[in-house]
C-alpha cells in the first residue's frame, strides 16, 4: 500500500459508490452513512457515448449507462472463482444479431422457435445462469456496422455477457504450446491454468494493455484500471460509426492448397495430417517465441515436437482439424473464414455449447475429434437450448 493513502480495502468501508458522467466529469460519491459529495472534476469527453459510469463497493459491479439510455453490469471478477461455474454458451455473430432483433426488431426473426429460443437465453443470462461471452471477433464485426444497428447489436452483446469475455485465441494457443513444451522439456512446476472465458480487465485482448505507472495504492490502481477498460471498450462499441475492417489475404493460400492436384491425391488419412501441419505451420513463430521465453533450445525440431503434442492442445487440435477437412472437401476460402476458425475452433475447444452458422457448424462436426462424447457446435438457437437445459438438469 501506497505510504499515506487508503487503499480499496479502507475506502470499501467507508464508500458506497462512486460514479463519473464521463462527457461532463462530473463525479458523485456517495458514502455508507448517506453522505452524497459531487465535484467536476474537468476533463470529460464530449464526444462520449456514455453517461455514467459507477462501481458498486459492496458488491464489485461495474454499472454503465449509456447516453441514449442503455444500461449494462459488469460482474464482479471474484465471480469468475466461484466452485461451480455456469455453462458457457458462446454465439456466432448471426445468432448475436438474432438475440438483439428479438429485443429491438420483433419482425426481422422470422421463426417462432428461434424467437423463442433467444429470449430463453437472454432469460438464462441475465439471471446468471448461463455465460454468454463476448470476443474481439464479435467487437471487429459489431464495428463495421453503424448507426441504430450497430448501437442495438452492441447494446445486446454487452447487456448480456455481463462483462464476460473469451480470451483472444492467440492468447490461448501461446498457453497450450507453453504448457505442452514445459510439460516435455522443464522440471519446473506446472504452468497455472488459463481461464479461457474470464472477468478480468481486457481479457479479450490478443496483447495485454499497458497501464501507466500509478501513485495509487495497488487495489485502487487495479480498480482504476478496470473499469477504465471495460468504459472503454463499451464506450467504442456503442459508438455508432462504422469502422473499416481488414481484409486478410491468408485465406488465398489455402484456395491454392485445396485446388493443388497433388494434394487432392492424398489419402483422407493424409490429408487430415497435412491439416494439422498447416496449423503448426501457422503458429510457429509463436512457437519460437514460447520456447525462448521458457529457455527451451529446440528451433530445429520444433514443428515436429508442437504436432506430437497437438492433441495436448485443444485449440490447436480443433483448427488443425478443421483445416483438414475443409482442405479436403475442397471448401472455398473466404476473407472471414480466419475469424470463423479461430474463434469458433478456440470456443468449440473450451465453451460447453457453441452456435455458429451452417457451414462452420457442418466442418467442425464432421471433423471433430475432441475427447468429449459429442461435438458441442451447433446450427441453431433451439438446439443450443436444449443443450443448455439438459446441462442445467
């Protein structure tokens, strides 16, 4: 503790709640014994979509409100230790398109079922009985919308994963193959195990944020940090500007392979086996990066060693696969592909049900190979309910 200073502890016992109007600045705190103090403290955002921001000290929740009147909670992190976590659903784009059109477009879902289906889990979500998490996929695809629809599928994300997010798929294949070469090469203990879906502060981020040096105390500091990056990133998805997304060019190399003639005359056997080593492929130089931070000297063999272990790494195994198989049925290509992939082969190595669209659902059935009983993709909002009420009991 900063010398001097209370930290979170001391002021959790002594404040309520504290709030900002992040346009204005404007503060409000409000103590236990029923005491409200305002101050401005300059430096607001005019050109924020938020109106208030407060963090509960008795419970841990993060409170948002944004200016055109959407309201929005984030989960204390202490809520991601608990024993018993609920079941994980994770969602597609589509079918987060369809849970908000049944909030704010009635006439554009179609069939009663799927109506049906998105108001039980929204049901299901708001009474924590189910995570919904968001991902950097899903933020990359709600900013290239804008105006109302975008501000509608934002506002439905956020409202519903409760601050609940899937960590970037890189980020969780770097801690497989570092657990996969610790555990061949080191004496050293096991690594601590990742929390693929998580509470904390920028949990989504491929990169972990930099914070700026602070004279805080270190619960204040991690307090200040939080829910600055979860204002921030509610505050740009609300924001109802289009932003461009990138387009990738990797997807052409992989036209090339599945139209190779040499490749078509493989063996099914041997095609399953190229797919995984075009996934270690693609994953190498993080591969070198892993096993230099670890002290590990194996750059000659390296490929060799990550595709033996790739059954070790869920994620892994679940792209390698799906390459495989696409690969093989000599499945067009597409720009988007790379996200369906990444983030639907992370969330069907990890998530207790996944609903993704009908293609992507198709290839990661047909080539799943996980050591659970079934697949746990799915088509369709109906079948993600009755997956979820039977894990539900």
């Amino acid at each position: 503790m900063t010398e001097g200073n209370p930290d979170l502890s001391e002021i959790s016992q002594v404040f309520e709640e504290m709030a900002e109007n992040p346009v204005t600045g404007e503060v409000r705190i409000k103590f236990r014994d029923g005491r409200v103090v305002e101050s401005n403290l300059g430096g607001g955002d005019p050109d924020s979509l938020l109106r208030e921001v407060s963090y509960d000290f008795s419970s841990g929740v993060i409170r948002l409100e944004s200016i055109r009147g959407d309201r929005f909670e984030v989960d204390p992190e202490g809520a991601a230790s608990k024993p018993v976590r609920p079941p994980v659903v994770y969602l597609d784009q589509c079918h987060w398109s369809t849970l908000s059109n049944s909030v704010f477009d009635r006439t554009r879902v179609r069939n009663e079922k799927d109506f049906e289906a998105a108001e039980r889990l929204i049901e299901w979500a708001e009474a924590g009985r189910v995570i919904i998490p968001v991902s950097s996929a899903h933020a990359l695809e709600t900013s290239a919308l804008f105006n109302e629809r975008r501000q509608n599928l934002a506002s439905i994300i956020l409202k519903i994963s409760r601050g609940w997010q899937m960590r970037s798929p890189i980020a969780v294949r770097i801690h497989e193959m570092s657990e996969a070469l610790s555990k061949a090469y080191t004496d050293s203990a096991p690594l601590s195990g990742l929390d693929v879906f998580s509470l904390a502060a920028g949990a989504m981020d491929t990169k972990e944020r930099a914070t700026l040096p602070s004279d805080l105390p270190p619960g204040l500091s991690k307090l200040t940090n939080r829910v600055t990056a979860f204002a921030s990133i509610y505050d740009v998805l609300m924001n109802p500007e289009r932003v461009p997304s990138p387009v990738p060019g990797w997807h052409e190399h992989f036209n090339r392979v599945s139209m190779d003639p040499e490749f078509q005359a493989r063996s099914p056997k041997q095609k399953a086996i190229d797919g995984r080593a075009l996934a270690i492929n693609d994953v190498i130089s993080e591969g070198v990066a892993t096993a230099h931070r670890l002290g590990i000297s194996v750059e000659g063999s390296l490929a060799v060693e990550l595709y033996e272990r790739i059954d070790s790494m869920p994620s892994l195994r679940v792209y390698g696969d799906a390459i495989g198989h696409r690969l093989a049925i000599r499945a067009k290509w597409e720009p988007n592909d790379l996200i369906d992939m990444l983030y639907l082969g992370c969330a069907a190595a990890y998530a207790d049900v996944v609903v993704a669209e009908r293609a992507a659902t198709n290839y990661l059935q047909r080539s799943w190979r996980g050591e659970r009983q079934e697949c746990p993709v799915v088509a369709k909002l109906p079948d993600a309910v009755e997956k979820v009420s039977h894990l539900l009991g």
